[in-house]
C-alpha cells in the first residue's frame, strides 16, 4: 500500500499527472474570475484553440533499435547551456493568481536551470526577483511606454539588477477585449460584480492571503503615481498604439545587451526585427489573448526559421501544454519555448510547490519522448521526426 499523502496540497498537486489535471486542481482551488483571467482569452478565443490544435495535429516519427538510457535535455541559448529547451513567459498580475507570485516563480526556474522573464505589469519588481533567485537568469518584458522617463527607470532597474535580455512585446497596441473578464469585472479599472465577490469569498485561504501580504500592484511602474498604481493611467501608458521601428532603433541604442522581440506572427516582421537590430524573435500570438484569429504560432514558426536561417535565434511561445510540445517545436524550428499558463496552472494549484510539480511534468514528459524516439539529445531533434497537416 502507497503511504498516503497528509498535506492537502501535496495530494492534489501528486495526483495531477499531467498539465491539464493541474489545470483541473487550478479551477477547484482558485476564485472563478481569477481563473478566468488566466485561462481565457481574446474576443472569440479561436486563436487559443488554433495554438492547441496545431500541437495536437502533429505526428512523431521514431527511430526505433535506438536505445536511450539517459536522454541529455540541455541546450544551448546565446552560448550558455540550460537544461532543456524551456523559458518560463512573462505574466501579469502574478501574485493574483498566488500570493507568492513572481519569486516562486523565478526560484523555480532558478532550481532547473531555466530563464524566468518578468512584465512589465508584473506584481513584483525587478530587485525582489534579483533577490528571490540570485542565482537564476533573468529576463525582462517591456512594454515600451510613452513615458521615455519611465523607459528609462525601466531598463536602468533592469541592467543594475542583472537582467540579461530585454523582451520587447510588440502586439498590444491596444487592450484587447476579454468577454470573461469583462463578465467577472477584472477590468482596467476594476469593476467587480457581486457574483465575483462571492465567488471569492468561497475560497477563505485565498481571500486571507491577500488580506495578510503586500497589496497587489503593478510594482515597475509605481513610481508613475509615487506609489499609489492609477490603473487607468497604466493602461493609458503602458499600451502605444504608435509603437513602431524608431522605438525599436532607440531601445536598441539604449540596452546593450540582449534584445528580443516577442509577438512576431510573420517572416518578413522576423526579418525586419532582426535587421533592425533584434538578437531574436519570439513567435508567439500572446496565447490568443490579444488579437483573435491569427495563425497558430506552431504553424509559421518553420516559415519564420526559413526565412531567418539556422543561425537566428527563434523562440517559440503560446500553446505549450506537454513536453512533446516542446520536442514538436524544436523540430520545426524553435531553439527553447515560452510557457505561461503551464506554470500559472501550477501556481495557482499549489503556490511555489505547484510551479515545481508542472515543471516536473513538462521534464518527464520531454525525456521520455525523447527516449521513445530514439533520441540522445536535444540536439539530435530534426524536422524529420514529425508530420505535419
């Protein structure tokens, strides 16, 4: 007889085997409209179920009489090795979803050797995720603001705290519309419905944590009101319909490290970007979250490769559910993945402990693949192993 598992979380983030079942401890354990924010997505949400479709669309080709005892996961991104092809994303309003937020987050990823990219609209700044993993990798997303000001503070916090790369995220113009949200009243500025507040009040862990640690704010950018975060002054800001390539020259000019743009959806932006002075690009439709109806990431990504070359750096974002995901995507292109809901699952469903379960799964699962497919290594991946529609 197995030892029965005593702590609640313990037991419910053991049980879920799988990304999805941790999604599943997620919706029993979460307010509905936090869930909501994280699970959902833009207008009709057909762009999230083309993100998943096309995973689930793919066929994996193995090289069979090639046994493989110990599959090597490493790879390398910009010369330095990590230990499988894997970036955690960046999130908003993390510490919504866990009081414990962008720490667990970043000390995970610190533990197995993978870069954690904080927002701009993160819950936590980029000293307190310095401090919470100072071992780990860090990277920063940024929104470029109309305030050259606040650009500056930005990238300034960021390079004395020891980030390495800068994520330029390029397809939030504007704020898209979020149906769920709008219903559950997570707006900017908020307005909450009773409906929602009672379903927070259903799930008292939750409410005391939030009750009992630093309030929730948008913690970059608080020094926009002198401490006190204006929602609607940050969304004024933070999105720039206007943002164009001369922003991109000037960021260039002013960040002397590494340099990535996110949000690139077509092989001529790719090759724009790259011109431009980006050191790569990071395939992603923000998880269906921003515009509706745009292709799959996984479908141009062997689009975007060909037209950069095999010695660009391409990174895939949006959709990554399963650790074959990870393997598909390397095949057809990608040098690592972005997760964001994967972890954000865990997160909720377990705090720091959650992040570490999906992050176990997403390994496993990788590994094994690789075994089944007769495969050394990550660097023995090759368009060959897989079919695609």
């Amino acid at each position: 007889m197995r030892r029965p598992t005593l702590n609640p979380v313990e037991r419910r983030l053991e049980a879920a085997l799988s990304i999805d079942e941790l999604r599943e401890v997620a919706m029993r354990t979460t307010p509905r409209a936090v869930f909501d924010y994280v699970d959902g997505a833009a207008d009709a949400e057909v762009t999230a179920r083309r993100n998943r479709e096309a995973f689930e669309a793919v066929a994996l080709v193995p090289e069979y009489l090639s046994p493989v005892d110990h599959p090597d996961l490493s790879t390398r991104l910009f010369g330095r090795e990590i230990s499988m092809p894997l970036i955690f994303a960046p999130t908003g309003y993390t510490r919504m979803m866990h009081h414990e937020g962008e720490a667990a987050v970043a000390r995970v990823a610190a533990r197995h050797g993978l870069p954690y990219t904080l927002s701009t609209v993160g819950t936590s700044t980029v000293e307190e995720v310095a401090a919470a993993a100072p071992g780990g990798e860090h990277w920063f997303q940024l929104y470029l603001t109309r305030d050259e000001r606040l650009n500056a503070e930005l990238l300034d916090r960021a390079q004395a705290a020891g980030f390495t790369t800068v994520v330029l995220t390029v397809d939030t113009p504007v704020a898209a519309r979020h149906l769920k949200d709008i219903r559950n009243g997570l707006t900017i500025p908020p307005s909450l419905t009773l409906r929602t507040l009672l379903g927070m009040a259903r799930y008292p862990s939750w409410v005391l944590n939030k009750l009992t640690t630093a309030p929730i704010t948008f913690a970059s950018l608080s020094s926009m009101t002198n401490g006190a975060i204006d929602a609607v002054r940050v969304a004024d800001v933070v999105f720039e319909p206007t943002l164009n390539y001369e922003h991109l020259a000037r960021l260039r000019a002013n960040w002397p490290h590494r340099l990535l743009v996110k949000g690139i959806l077509s092989p001529r932006d790719a090759r724009r970007v790259v011109k431009a002075g980006a050191d790569g690009v990071i395939v992603s439709n923000h998880g269906g979250r921003q515009l509706d109806r745009t292709p799959a990431t996984l479908a141009m990504l062997p689009e975007i490769r060909d037209e950069l070359g095999p010695d660009a750096t391409v990174i895939l974002d949006s959709g990554v559910r399963h650790g074959q995901d990870i393997l598909i995507a390397v095949a057809l292109g990608a040098d690592a993945v972005m997760i964001g809901r994967a972890y954000l699952y865990g997160l909720m469903a377990g705090g720091e402990r959650g992040v570490e379960r999906a992050v176990t799964i997403l390994r496993e699962e990788y590994a094994r693949s690789l075994q089944l497919l007769g495969l050394k290594s990550s660097a023995a991946i090759a368009r060959h192993h897989v079919r695609t529609p």
